[in-house]
C-alpha cells in the first residue's frame, strides 16, 4: 500500500473486525436508575479497568517501539497483535456493560470467551507496509488519514451523549433494553474499534465510513 494517498475503503462484509452484541433484552430495572446503574458498574468492571490499564502498558511500549519489526521486517508481530486485539476487546466489553447498560450479564475476564459484546479478528496475513514503520512518519500519515473518521466519531458521541440522557427511561419502566440503543451503541462501537485497530498499526485496511 502506497502511504502517499488514503487507501479506499473496503466493502464493509469484508472487513477483518466485526463487533456483535448480544440479542438479549430483558434487563433488570435497578440499571435504569439514573446515574445508579451506570456507577454500580463502573465499580463492577474494575476488574476489567485494571486489566486494561496493564494492557495500556503494553499499548504504550507498542507506540514507541513498535515502527521497529515493521521496519525490519514488513510485519506485525503475532504477540503485538495478540495484545493490541485483546486492548480493543476488553475495551469493547467494558464500554457495552459499564456506560451502555447493556444486557447479558457481567463480561467474562478470561481472554476469548464469549461475551455480551463481542469483537472477532480474521487477519488474512500479518504483512504490512514497511513505509508505516519508518518512525514517526507511519503513525503521523495514519492520524491525518484518520481525520476524516475522528470527526464521524465525534458527532456520533455527541448522539451518544444526547441518547444515554433518556435510556434509562425504557430500562425502568419497561425492563426491557431498546433495539435503537443495541443497534446505535454497537453500530458506534464497531466504528471505533476499526478506527483505532487501523491507527494503532493492526493489519487492517482503512476502515469504511459505517457503523455497519
């Protein structure tokens, strides 16, 4: 891939990222209690902040150390992808049960097992171009590229925003978890982990304009 013009985007059933959430609704009506269920899990997901703060070591080493294989040798490493993929899926998991409520219970803490929110890697090869391990230059051309997506994903959190101030509404009057909440969060979800696997240097190509 040539870094001098932004790639097309691929045909979105094609994409080596998906992310799915669970079709359950039926949702206790304690979550729906403003502000209450969104810190009960908070504090119940901590767990799972603190493995994604051992995790956010390792990004941190990945970002000043990782042009170097790519450099050398025109690939990503099988381990980089293994932690920056499980980064992205606890991050996931975490986001769909502490902030969006959503239902099918606690998100297992074991790497790989299935999960309310789940986000499912297909890597056709780890190859990718040299020129985006040349330090600095790679991650700069890969942040501009993503411009466009970081603007969508701006106005989208802005919805997000606006929508999460009435979800609790149907979660405690009618116990139920709405569709438009699991379509728009998942939808937003699946967004931003594409943006950030293409970003962080993942194998991936540049992600379409969907939350499809």
């Amino acid at each position: 891939m040539d870094v001098a013009q932004a790639p097309a985007a691929p045909t979105q059933g094609g994409y080596p990222i998906q992310l799915t959430v669970t079709q359950e609704r039926e949702l206790n009506r304690w979550w729906g209690i403003p502000f209450f269920g969104v810190l009960v899990r908070v504090i119940l997901a901590i767990p799972h902040l603190v493995v994604l703060w051992l995790l956010g070591i390792c990004l941190y080493i990945w970002v000043f150390l990782g042009w170097i294989p790519i450099l050398i040798n025109g690939r990503v490493p099988g381990i980089a992808v293994k932690l920056l993929s499980e980064y992205i899926h606890r991050g996931a998991r975490v986001g769909g049960y502490a902030l969006f409520l959503m239902p099918g219970g606690y998100p297992p803490l074991e790497p790989g097992a299935p999960s309310p929110v789940d986000v499912q890697f297909s890597f056709e090869s780890l190859e990718i171009n040299r020129l985006w391990g040349i330090p600095v230059f790679g991650w700069l051309v890969r942040i501009i590229f993503a411009i466009p997506h970081f603007i969508v994903l701006g106005i989208g959190a802005i919805l997000i925003y606006l929508s999460l101030i009435v979800l609790w509404i149907p979660i405690l009057v009618t116990g139920r978890y709405p569709g438009w909440a699991a379509s728009l969060y998942g939808g937003f979800m699946r967004y931003a982990v594409r943006v950030g696997a293409y970003v962080l240097l993942l194998p991936v190509p540049y992600p379409p304009f969907s939350f499809s």
